[in-house]
C-alpha cells in the first residue's frame, strides 16, 4: 500500500501541524508547529476579564486594524525552537508585562529601585538594570528580537508582504536566538516600561522605516515598547539606551510614549480605513 503522505500532512495540518524545515534550527523534516506572530501569552494580556466589553483583543496589523479573536500563526518552527522561544524569552517577560488585572510586576520591582536619571517633573525615568538583578534583561533582549525577526521572515501582512525588513543582519539574528552568536553589533535595543493607563492595552506588531542607512521598527505589548534599530551608522543617541550595549543596560520607564503610540494607532486606523474604501471603490 502507497504512503498517503499528502493525506498524512492533510491530517497534521488539522492537528495544527506539519511537516517541513524549521525556520530557526533549520532541520529540515521535522513537525512544525503553527507558530504566533505576537506570542499567543500577548492574547491572553489583551482579554478584557470585566464581561463588560468585547473579551477579544483590540489588534492592530499593519493594514489596519480590526477588534478580533484571530491570531496571526503559520508553520515555521519546530516544537524545540517554540520551546526555546518560551523559556529565554516569553515566560518572563509575559509575566512581568501589565496584566488584565492592571497588576504590572516589572512596574513593581522598578518602583522600589532608584532611577539613575529622574528630575521632578520630568515624565521620564532612567533605571540602569545592571544594578536591578531582578529585571531579566535577557528575556526582555531575546524576546524582542524573536518578534522582530519573525516579522522579517513571512508574509504576516495582509496583501502577503513582510512587515520587518532585517536586511543582512536577518542570519546574525537567527543565530543570536539559536544561542550562536553575540546580538548584532549593528543593532540597538531600546526597552520602554509604559507608565500611564490610558491605552494599557493597545497592541500592535513590529512597524517601522528605513533611512539614511537605519531601519527602525517598533512594537508595544501591555506594559512595554520594544524599538529596535539596524544598520551600520547607528547614531550615538540611539545606542546609548540599549538595554545590552548601554551604560548600565538602562530601562527607560516614561508617560510620553502614550501620546505618540495613541497617534500611531490613530494613523493605522485612517490607513485601514482608506484601505477598505479603495477596495470597495475598485469592485
Ligand atoms: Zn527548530
């Protein structure tokens, strides 16, 4: 009897599985599993636990945006590499990111420790993590990365582009998650504890620009905004607060990023909307 293997991948598929080469380890063979974009942990932070509203998360794609259930997923890595990208990274940092509760732990730990650099009045705080052995810098470092660049390797958009262009730095980032290699000199990772409760929970993957030589991405969670820069002139003011390479391995905790993520949002939202009226005027 013939191997019914189109029927077996059929049925793996079903089982939210399939047979192929991971992204990450790059075995070829092997069960992938239907990897998040953004965690599925970041889902369960986005679930309004009131009963008072829509429980499903308020997401923003790049097109635009839509109150939905859906999870951006598709088969990329092996259970090994899902497993890697838990441990050094999601666990901790999902744990300490703000709850649906409101309780917020890594708010907690750096509300007892010191700022290196706070003036009255100032709606931002400096905290240098080297001297807060409870902030887990390398979980807050690995799982930037893993989300960044899993942005730069699918379709994740809509009309099927890749939202996160890594350049030739795409391989030094596959390696730095497979533990091979040191994160890229030529990048720059900022991490920003949000202080404010206007928007806690708005949520939106990897988006950015490119230029003179720099790309810039960014993406927020409930509690934090991760911005990553790449390329080979990274300015001195972009590299001094990355949570790896500068002085101390600051935090930066601060009221100002919500204004401006608030705008974003309100930006992705005319861009969605445009985008709809443009379909609909082409039928
Ligand atoms: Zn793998």
């Amino acid at each position: 009897m013939q191997y019914d293997l189109e029927g077996r991948i059929r049925t793996m598929k079903c089982e939210g599985a399939m047979v192929g080469k991971c992204r990450l380890c790059l075995q070829d063979g092997v069960i992938l599993k239907r990897s998040h974009y953004l965690p599925a942990g970041v889902y369960r932070l986005l679930r309004d636990t009131t009963g008072l509203s829509n429980p499903n998360p308020y997401q923003l794609t790049g097109r635009g945006s839509v109150q939905t259930s859906k999870q951006q997923r598709e088969f990329l890595l092996c259970n090994d590499c899902e497993q890697r990208l838990c441990k050094q990274g999601e666990n901790w940092v999902l744990a300490h990111a703000k709850q649906p509760t409101g309780a917020f732990a890594l708010e907690s730990i750096l509300s007892k420790a010191t700022p290196s650099v706070y003036e009255l009045g100032n709606p931002t705080k400096l905290y240098e993590t080297a001297l807060i052995p409870e902030v887990n810098r390398d979980a807050l470092l690995y799982f930037a990365a893993s989300v960044f660049w899993r942005g730069s390797i699918h379709g994740w958009n809509d009309d099927g582009s890749v939202p996160v262009n890594l350049y030739s730095y795409k391989e030094q980032f596959r390696r730095f998650l497979m533990g091979d290699l040191p994160f890229p000199r030529s990048a720059s990772l900022w991490v920003i504890v949000r202080d404010g409760e206007e928007i806690s929970q708005l949520t939106y993957a990897p988006s950015g620009l490119s230029r003179f030589g720099i790309t810039m991405y960014r993406f927020t969670i409930p509690g934090f905004v991760f911005m990553l820069s790449v390329g080979r002139k990274i300015p001195e003011r972009l590299r001094q607060y990355c949570i790896l390479r500068g002085a101390g391995n600051p935090v930066v905790q601060t009221t100002i990023a919500e204004p401006w993520l608030m705008a974003e949002a309100r930006e992705k939202l005319q861009q969605g909307m445009k985008a709809r009226q443009n379909r609909q005027g082409g039928r």
